[in-house]
C-alpha cells in the first residue's frame, strides 16, 4: 500500500471538519485506520506520560453489545434533546443524523475507543482537567486526519454511560478508562463549513467579562 | 491586516507540533490571537453546545499572579519530577524547558485560558469525559494553528492548582471552569518532530489486549 498521505492544508481541515454521522457500511483500510491514530498520538500530554490505550472495533459481535448500550443512552437523552429543541431545525435535524447512527451502530466498519491508563482523579479538579486533556488532543488529530482523508468521524460519549459495561464488552482492565469513541467509515453525505458565533463573543481581554471584541470576528481586527 | 492563511499541510502540521515554552517577550498580533481562538472554536463540543469561555490575558499583573500560582505547584511538581526522573537525560530537559517557563511566566507576551461554563460533573464518569472532550478537541485546534503561525504554544494546568485562585484572578463566575492554559509567543528555539512507541504498541483489535500490529508502524500495515 502506498504512503496515506494528508496534505490538505490545516486551514480547510479545522474548519470543515464536522460531525458525519451517516456512514457506509463499505469497508476501512487496517493501514489508514492504524494511520488515523499514529497521527492522533502527536498529540501533547500531561508530563508526557502517553497513558493512551487504543481500541479499534470492527468485529460485528462487539459493535452490536456498543450498539446497545448506545441506543439505551439515546432512548433517554433523545427523548430529552426532541422535547428541548422542539421548533429548533437545526437540532432536530441533527437529533436525527445522531438517532441515524443510534440505529445503524453495528454496520459502522470500524469504531475507535480512545482510553486512559491510571486512575481517574476527581479532585482536585486541575487532576481530571490534566486527566482528560491527555486524551482529548488526540482525539481531536485523528478526527482532523480523518477529515483530510475523507473519511466520516465523530465524537461520541453516549456508548460509555456505563464504564462497567463497556469495560467488560472491551475486556479492559479497571484501571484503564474509556473516554471517546470515534465511529469511523466513508460518508454517505459530505464534509463542510460549521457555523459559530463570532470569535469576539466568546473572548475576554485580561478578566473576564471586558469583551473588547464583542460581535466581531478575528478579520474585522487589525 | 492582511488575512491570515494556515496553509501548511495538515500531517505537517499534527507531526511538527509540539510543546514550546521557551518565548521571546515580543508582542503578538491581537487579529493573530483572536485568529487562533476563532479556528478552536471549529471543533467539536458535547450537544453542539459551544459553551466555552476565553480569557486572553496581556495585562502584566493578571500575568504575574498567574505566574505565581504557576511557580507554586511548580515547586511541588518540579521537585517530584526531578527526583523521579533522575538519570533520564530527556525528561530533565523537557524539565528544564518547564522551569524556564515558570521563571519567565510573566514576561510571555500573552496568555490564554480555555474556561468552559456549566458545573463541572465528578460522576458518572460520561459525564466528565463529556465535559472536558468539549474544551480539549478546540485547545488542540489552537495549538495546531499556533504551530502553522510559527507562534509556540503549549499546554499547561499547572497555573490552576486553585480554580478558586484563578477564578478570583481572572474574575471567573463560580460556573465558569478554567480548564486550560495555553502561553503563546513567538519561539526562541524550533518546533521539530517528535518521537513516539509505535502505534501497533498502543492499539488493540476488537478486545484490550488483542495487538495484532505490535511494534509496527502504520507504514508497514498493508
């Protein structure tokens, strides 16, 4: 196989990147999955410690015992974000791409979990937040490597409402946590621009609260 | 101002990034910065619920308090992590480059908090994860762009030991979290690649455990 390369220019990848949800069931290549986290693994982490165990699914039995628990998370959190966004397009419709893969979980062809060596800390919260942030880099280059690949990913949380659980489906050991899942296939729609809001709404200059920026975007500030 | 492009390619870009802590106390461009913030705020949050916060500290006193609270844990940490990586030539040095940030914290041109609003879930353990994979991913775009701009940057949590210090500093609501530190100036050394344990090492199939791919290479997966 040759060299996967991605050389898509950082720009167009961080802002076209997006959730894609709805993906084929055709099959993924061990190389560029394998790729896809080598990449990932660039990312910094807390004493660079590496603590990462990873954990790439395509073995059916195990994407449907992921399914279930996905879908139980969904039937509670589904209910909840329908009547909460009731009137609100934009979320029902992307209610339905997540309801979409709730439903089609199994025909995924691969779905990564990304997980943490050592014990989770709950407090001081500068220990979970050091915690999780040597994870969640690296989860985020392999979502940006996948969207330059064009491959469809997302970031997903509801499969792992019950740790115990998916411990036990994935054999890990109880010191290693699950704390992503990444369900990866070519899409079915296509990648494109997100919309935030403008940059300066959301920044505060020396304390917070003194928004000097407010309603304007990095362009509009010379 | 011109528009500022982010053109390096996407691999080089992920394979080029690392931690820069040693800055020159030269200004950096405020449409540069708010350019930054703008591309993190392009990654994905839990719900789509983008509620971040981003506190972008020039002012030398907000710095120097910050610096102290940084050279506390510091003298904690960097005494632990002295004694427990004697003899190990690599990690002294990235020790070094840790010191040098904390005796010259203030001099850093500028400084950004990643805070993220809503209160801080400790359990179940979905909830955290979901939490903080909502602030890492757009901390890794951050930095990621800073390493196209040529700008250092690097990921610390050192400075928020005391969340009630930092939210005292910053004038952060009790439902704002400080989360993460990013030191941004321009580089006094290069960024460069870094070395990492093959990713079969770190990647199971299907089941913890199960690693078909050990000490190879993605290149080498056909």
């Amino acid at each position: 196989m040759d060299a996967i390369r991605f050389d898509m220019p950082l720009e167009e990848a961080l802002t076209t990147q997006r959730a894609v949800r709805r993906l084929k069931p055709d099959p993924v290549d061990d190389a560029l999955v394998l790729r896809l986290v080598e990449l990932a693994l660039k990312a910094p982490t807390g004493s660079n410690a590496q603590s990462w165990e990873w954990v790439v699914v395509k073995d059916r039995a195990v994407k449907a015992q992921l399914a279930r628990r996905n879908r139980q998370a969904w039937s509670i959190y589904g209910w909840l974000g329908r009547r909460a966004t009731r009137g609100d397009a934009k979320m029902q419709r992307l209610l339905d791409a997540v309801q979409w893969q709730a439903e089609h979980f199994e025909e995924v062809p691969v779905v990564v979990v990304a997980c943490l060596r050592g014990v989770r800390p709950v407090f001081p919260p500068v220990a979970a937040t050091s915690y999780y942030g040597s994870i969640f880099p690296s989860v985020q280059n392999l979502l940006l490597a996948a969207r330059a690949a064009g491959l469809g990913a997302a970031l997903i949380t509801l499969p792992l409402w019950s740790t115990f659980s998916v411990r036990r489906i994935l054999g890990l050991p109880w010191n290693v946590t699950p704390c992503a899942v990444i369900p990866l296939g070519w899409p079915v729609g296509k990648y494109g621009p997100t919309t935030r809001r403008p940059v300066g709404d959301v920044v505060s200059l020396d304390r917070y609260g003194n928004k000097p920026w407010k309603g304007r975007a990095a362009a509009g500030i010379a």
